[in-house]
C-alpha cells in the first residue's frame, strides 16, 4: 500500500505560488493517483486528476487534490436521456479544512460530496453514481488513502453513543437556554471516532423557515460547546436536519 504524505496540500491557494510549491503538490497528486491505482478492479480506470478543488457540493477555501475513477465496463442510462459510467470522485482537503455542505434533500438526482474519513494529514470526501458495481469500493479507498483516524461508510448512522449524551447533557445543563437552544431530544446520531466526532441532530421542520444568520450561529454555538465538552476532539463533523433536507458542516478546533 503507497503511504500518502500530502504536506503540499493548502488551505488555501496564495496569489503567487512558487515553482516549488506547484512541485510538491504535483507529487502528492501523484502518489494519490498511484494509491488508488493499487486498489481499483481490472476495468477501471483513473480518468481525471487535479489541485486546487473542493468537494463538490461543499463550499470553504479550495486546495484540495482531486481524482475520478470510471468503470470502463458498466454504463447507465439516466432518463434525462444521457448515460455515464459507474465512479468515484474523490477529494483530499487539509485535516484543519472547514466547510459546509449545501442545503440538500433527502432523495435527489444530485447529491453533493460525503466524509469518506481522515487520518492525521487529510480529511477525505468522495461522490459517486452506480458506485455499488465494484463491491467494497468504499473500503479499498479507504484503504488506500490510509484512514487510519476514521473511516466513515455510513452517515446515516442514527446511532447515539449513551456516554457521549450524558457528557455533553452535563454540559449544557450548564449554559443558559438563550445561549445554546438545543435538547437532548434532537440529538438522533452521535459517535466519537477518537480526535473526531460525528453528530446528527434536527431541526423537527424549522429549518427552512429559520435566517441563515441563525443557522450558522447555532452551528457555531453547538461546535463550540462541543469542543468544551469534549477537550479531546480536534475535529466535528455535524449533521444538521429537518423533515425534507440535511446539510453537514465539519468545523476544526481553533
């Protein structure tokens, strides 16, 4: 397996990039390119690469590394009256990266970029259309990316770790209503994966309805509690729900 080290990858692109700079991100391009080589089925095939991108989907600072892989073999026909082949996209974006995703319903044609996982030096998104050709695909990139830290195959967990609740219910039995409007009750996934922690939690149909202004200072307000609540978590991956749309945040200590 190609252990990636991926040191070139930036938060953020400068208005002059040195030759030098350019170089070490075209290596770590390079050995993302072969690590996933060394995992793909016989019929596919890298078909794309690049620096510079964000998942797709996603908005926050560009300066990721890019890859898409195809099936040669198996093609679909959309009833838009165009056909593709089976893929993987997948992205590389610095492991203090922040973004968050658009507001997105539950069933769609077009569905943006998920957590594929993280290790020490990266977090990994990955988008995909008839994917489930290639039996354990998620795995093997996991695999091949070397996830060590986390490795998420599954969102819609709807799990809630006990311990973890009780941690953070001490904590915001603390903080005054006004500051943190949130329950216990709207708390439908939550699981810690060492330095990282997953939660779900709803919004019961409000959300819509609600400014964005206030949306995001919530999301702020909850990351932030959090991050007391639990010293050890460097990194947050938040859900947030309603009744018809979802939208996912990942927010990094500071």
């Amino acid at each position: 397996m190609t252990v990636l080290v991926l040191g070139a990858v930036c938060t953020s692109v400068p208005a002059s990039v040195t030759p030098h700079q350019d170089a070490l991100q075209e290596q770590a391009l390079s050995r993302l390119v072969e690590g996933i080589e060394q995992v793909l089925p016989a019929t596919w095939r890298v078909v794309e690469s690049g620096v510079d991108g964000i998942p797709i989907g996603w908005e926050g600072d560009v300066g990721g590394l890019y890859a898409m892989v195809e099936d040669t073999r198996t093609r679909f026909f959309h009833p838009a009256g165009f056909h593709y082949y089976s893929f993987y996209r997948v992205w590389l974006m610095p492991a203090n990266w922040e973004g968050e995703m658009r507001k997105t319903p539950y069933v769609t044609d077009s569905t943006p970029a998920h957590l594929l996982g993280a290790s020490d030096d990266f977090v990994a998104f990955y988008h995909t259309a008839g994917g489930n050709v290639w039996e354990g695909g998620v795995r093997q990139l996991c695999v091949a990316l070397d996830l060590d830290r986390i490795c998420y195959t599954n969102l819609n967990r709807r799990i809630v770790d006990l311990g973890l609740a009780e941690q953070l219910r001490m904590y915001l039995a603390s903080v005054r209503p006004s500051e943190l409007e949130l329950n216990l009750q709207r708390i439908i996934g939550l699981t810690g994966e060492g330095p990282n922690l997953y939660m779900e939690y709803l919004f019961e149909g409000q959300d819509g309805r609600l400014p964005q202004a206030y949306l995001e200072d919530m999301t702020e307000s909850l990351a932030q509690s959090i991050f007391v609540s639990f010293p050890d978590v460097e990194s947050l991956y938040l859900r947030r729900c309603s009744t018809d749309t979802f939208t996912d945040t990942i927010v990094a200590r500071r």
